[in-house]
C-alpha cells in the first residue's frame, strides 16, 4: 500500500508538471473568404495571408444543408488554393469551418436532434475534409438553444461533437468557436463534455459592447470599465468563467478582436468609454458596415488629423474620436497585453477574428500585419520578458520621466490554478514595489510575489502584481510559480 501511494504522488507530480510548462504558443485565424470582393487596399485574398504567423488557420464558413449534408458557399478552387498555403508553411494547420452568425440555429438544432442527420452530417463532414485535405473542422454553431435551437440543442450539441470525435479517431482536429460570456453555459455548452471532446475551444470574447448598447464601450475590452453595468462583459471575466465551468486552460484560445465597434456620439464633447450615442459610427470604405471598422480601416482614419487617441488603462484598450465619431479597438500595446495575459492564464493561446482585417499591405507604415506580429512576438518569447500565472492581480501605474520605452513580450509558463481577480490604485503607497523598467521582477520582500512592468505610451510604467498560491514561489531563473523547495529565495 506504500508502495502504491508513493507511485500515485510521483504521478501526481509528473502530471502537475506537465501542466505548470505547458506552452501557450497556438495562433488561430479565421479568414473570411468574401474579404476578397473588398475594393482598393482593403481587398484581401487567399494569397494574402501570411501562414507563418498562425500555427491554425481557418477557412470561414461552409454550411449545412436540411438533410445533414455539408452546404458549400464557395467554390472548390477557393479550398484548393486555402490548402496551398501548406506549401509556404508545412507546419500550419488548416481547417474548414462551419456556421457563422448568418447561418442562425434552426437547421443545426434539427440536424443535432435526428440520429440519421447526425449519421450523415458526421460523414459529409468528414469526407469533405478528405477531398481538399483539411486538418480539421471548426465547428461554430452560433448558438445551441439560442436563434432558432431548443434547449435540447444544448445535449445534442454534445452527442454531435461526440460522433464526430470518434469519426475523425485522432486524424483530424476538432475545434469550436464558443459565445464567450458565461450565460452560454446554461443556454448552450456542457463544458465540461465539450472540453472531452474538442481539441481547442476558440473563445469569442469580443462584440461585448456595440451601437445596440446606447453608450460608446470597447468590443473586446480585458477588464471591465467603471462604468459597466454588468462585470461579465470581458475577456477576463470570460475566461474565468470557461476555465471554472471545467474547461482546461491549454485547450482555451482568447478571441481578440482585429476591428472596432465604431459610434456616433450624441455630444462630441462627451467622448469617454460609457458617453451616449445615437448610433453606430459611420461605415468604412473597405467593409462596408456601419459600426464596425477593420484595423486597416482603422488605422488609415488615424493617420489624418484630428482625431485624439486615448489608452483606457483600466480596459487595456484604446479608443479615439474625432467629431462625433468614437472608435474602441485594439492596438499593438493592447494586443501585447492581451498576449501576455493569456500566458499568465496557461491558456493555448490567442484566436483572431479575422486575418483579413488586418493591415496586410503595410498601407499604415507600421509593418505588414502589425496586430499579428505583435502577438507572436509575444508568445515566441523574442523580445525577452516572462511572466507567469496567478489568483490576484492588480494594475497601477508609475509615474517616471519621460523617456523613449521598447514594449517588453513573454516567453511560455506556468500556472498556478486558480480564479484571477483585478483591482486598481493609482498612487503607490508607502513600500510598494515600484517598476523602473520593463520585465518581471519578484518582490524583494514575499517570494510567493512578482510584478509585471510594461512600458505604456505615455511615458509611465504600468504594473501588474501577481501572487502564486498554495505555497509556490516565484522562480526568477524560469519565470514560474514553482514549489518552495526547488527556488533560491
């Protein structure tokens, strides 16, 4: 019976292990294949795409047919050419997905509730995969029990991710895109079902805030605003949420968002995250949709004169306005930081909606697809710093003399597992640890404390305070939470 208990430890250590250096190095980009009918630089085609930037690349959408079949909504030539991509990057992992927003729920739920639909949706699917050689299926139903579905959808979902599962036997991926708040888990998700049988769960955690609200607000903000009437609406509540519905950290890719939610202010001079609106902001010349603005469109409005940008250190998002036209989007520091996030969190990584919004031609001057660069960057460890996993974390910020400041990234991590909180301050108290550079840095005075130091535009270091728990310490040579024991402290 020793014997037995001490092999039991030594295998609950090895898997603890296993699970604390987990990487979080994936990159998923969707590609909408209609962004090549846009005009001018905002055309983007199959050939534009940079595959060394994504470690998984889906095609959006195929669809489905009342009969279970798989409902083709481009030409074949399209997958053909998609599938080419494999020849700049052997290594990348191309999918087909299938679903959407306008594909609704109706035609899903009847398919899911019918034994010989899901019969001939499992091998329709599957062998479509086979015919252009696609690693894997993206499954983005949007929304079990929602738009058209039954609460029954919510177990047959299930019962088709299954079928699925055992159809493909290991040989092709099998991912979903999610609805990211947690009020999905009790209209449309088993979490804990789905994270037995999806390879990755690609989070959708953006589109919190739009025109609908009234109210200007950041689509995909990290933290909530002071403002916000409900504290569910962000990434960082989201991700809490799947990770304590039961769904393992690495198999969880946080959606980050390459467009903004644009407005129409009610009075340009009241232009803050939260000012009345009296619709959305007007459409862009690439994309066409009032309200929404890709980064590329983005950018270009931002080169021209006028418009006043400003970083919602609280959100970890800019906004700019010009008029009475205001824009909550993501950026380079944004991105960096959402990056960094998702390490400290041991999720998989980060997903993006969508490749072809971004500034693909270096039209802005900022490098060919900056937002994505960034990301890697980050997650490949290229320009230096770590950080690692938490329960608390707080943000402030520093005051020091205005110099010229390189964006630190991060390298892979640890975890400790736990449920990530946030508050904020703005003046240091007295014997608080204070950033003078760029980094992560243990506190001098508590081992189980580290900082992490990020340099923000306007010349002051913002400081994220992170704590491991249950008894691990913070390793400054692999920059994790690690057991007392194996840490000089």
């Amino acid at each position: 019976m020793k014997i037995s208990k001490l092999i039991w430890c030594v295998v609950t250590v090895a898997i603890i292990s296993s699970e604390a250096f987990a990487a979080t190095n994936k990159v998923f980009c969707y590609f909408g294949s209609w962004a090549g009918g846009r005009s001018g630089n905002g055309a983007f085609s199959v050939e534009n795409i940079n595959p060394n930037l994504c470690t998984h690349i889906a095609y959006s959408f195929i669809g489905l047919n009342t009969d279970g079949s798989v409902k083709l909504l481009d030409s074949g030539t399209l997958f053909t050419r998609f599938i080419n991509l494999k020849n700049s990057n052997p290594n990348v992992k191309l999918l087909i997905a299938m679903g959407g927003w306008n594909e609704g729920s109706t035609t899903y739920s009847a398919v899911a509730a019918s034994t010989s639909k899901r019969a001939a949706f499992v091998t329709s699917v599957y062998n479509f995969l086979n015919k252009y050689g696609f690693d894997g299926f993206d499954f983005d139903w949007e929304y079990p029990g929602l738009r058209g579905g039954v609460y029954a959808d919510r177990v047959n979902f299930i019962t088709l991710l299954k079928e699925l599962k055992e159809k493909f036997n290991g040989a092709k991926l099998l991912t979903a895109a999610v609805g990211a708040t947690q009020s999905f888990h009790q209209s449309s998700y088993d979490v804990v079902q789905m994270n037995q049988y999806l390879d990755l769960i690609n989070i959708m955690s953006y589109d919190y805030h739009g025109a609908y609200d009234g109210v200007t607000g950041q689509t995909s903000p990290l933290y909530a605003s002071s403002v916000d009437t409900n504290a569910q609406l962000n990434q960082d509540a989201s991700i809490t949420a799947w990770i304590n519905a039961g769904a393992s950290p690495q198999k969880l890719l946080m959606g980050v968002a390459l467009y903004g939610r644009s407005f129409t202010l009610s009075n340009v001079n009241n232009n803050k995250v939260g000012s009345p609106t009296s619709g959305p902001g007007a459409a862009g010349p690439y994309t066409l949709e009032s309200g929404t603005l890709s980064h590329l469109e983005i950018c270009e409005k931002l080169k021209s004169s006028g418009w006043t940008t400003v970083f919602d250190d609280k959100q970890k998002n800019p906004y700019s306005y010009n008029g009475n036209q205001w824009i909550g989007y993501d950026n380079t520091q944004s991105v960096q930081i959402k990056a960094e996030y998702a390490i400290a969190r041991n999720l998989g990584g980060i997903m993006v909606w969508a490749i072809d919004y971004e500034d693909a031609k270096n039209v802005c001057g900022g490098g060919a697809f900056p937002l994505l660069q960034t990301i890697n960057q980050v997650l490949s460890g290229s320009t230096g710093s770590t950080t690692t996993p938490a329960t608390t974390v707080t943000t402030t910020t520093t005051t020091k003399a205005p110099t010229t400041t390189t964006k630190a990234s991060t390298t892979t991590t640890t975890k400790a597992p736990t449920t990530t909180t946030r508050a904020t301050t703005n003046v240091p108290t007295p014997g608080e640890f204070v950033c003078t550079a760029s980094g992560t840095f243990r506190d001098p005075t508590d081992c189980s404390v580290y900082y992490y130091c990020g340099a923000n535009w306007n010349g002051n270091y913002s400081k994220t305070r992170y704590e491991c728990k249950y008894g691990l310490v913070y390793d400054e040579l692999r920059s994790l939470c690690n057991y007392a024991w194996a840490v000089r402290c």
